[in-house]
C-alpha cells in the first residue's frame, strides 16, 4: 500500500498540469453560437488582463496550492520533510480544495442568470478528481497523517 500511495502522488505532478490545460466548462453567450471552452489556464489569461489581483488569488488556490500540497506529501513519504510539514500540507490541501468550489459555484450562477449557457467539461472532472485523489492520498500515507 505504501509504494501504491507513492506513485499515485507522483502521478498527481503530471495529471495536475494536464488538469490545468484541459477545458474545465464550455460557455456561450447564446444556444445558437458556439461554445468556447475555459481551462484553468485559459482563465487565468483573460483574468489577468482585468484583475491581476484575483488573477493571482486563483493561480495561488488552482495551481501553486496544490501543487505545493503534492510535492510536500512526497517528501513526506519519502522521508525528506520531518512531521513538522503535516500542518502546512494539510493547509495547502484545504486552499487547493477552495477552487474546486469557486469553479462550481460560477457555473450555477451562469446557468441562474438564463443569459448564457455553461456546460461542465471533462477538465472539471479531471481537476476535481486531481484535488480529491491528492485529499485521499494524505490521508492513506501513513506518514502524512
């Protein structure tokens, strides 16, 4: 179980930056034109260019958080963190868990406001799958507890 848990985070620091890229919802302003799709990424780009502040708040909450989080449990499993580092991942883990709700929470209030059309993407799932495998993994490495 232990080496299981091991490579299962070190595929997280792949299949987050996959998560990051792929399309996250498709939004179109009416059902007759086309969807455009929205990543992670791609919605960090437009963000940046009218609100670097938030801009920066998601790449902490989507990006850096989790990330941060994977990287600090696998030295924790292999045995390069102390336990001093449990409190911090854990906070880590919360933060990148954060933006999972951010991101469900604009599609029910696009789909509420009746103007466009907001359709989740297999991104989202991904990228949630991504937080909660990461949630999961914490909790089964007996060292990160």
């Amino acid at each position: 179980m232990k080496h299981l848990t091991r490579i299962a985070n070190l595929l997280l620091l792949v299949a987050f930056p996959v998560a990051w890229g792929a399309p996250l919802m498709r939004a179109g302003l009416l059902p007759f034109f086309g969807m455009s799709e929205i990543s992670v990424l791609s919605g960090i780009g437009v963000l940046w260019e009218s609100d670097p502040w938030l801009a920066s708040l998601v790449i902490l909450l989507a990006i850096v958080a989790p990330y941060l989080k994977t990287l600090g449990l696998a030295g924790i499993q292999f045995g390069y963190l102390t336990d001093r580092f449990r409190p911090v991942i854990r906070f880590l883990g919360r933060l990148a868990f954060a933006d999972i709700f951010l991101i469900a929470l604009y599609v029910v209030i696009a789909k509420g406001v009746g103007v466009g059309r907001v359709e989740p993407a297999w991104g989202l799932w991904l990228f949630t799958g991504c937080v909660i495998a990461s949630l999961m993994l914490s909790y089964l490495s007996p060292k990160a507890r």
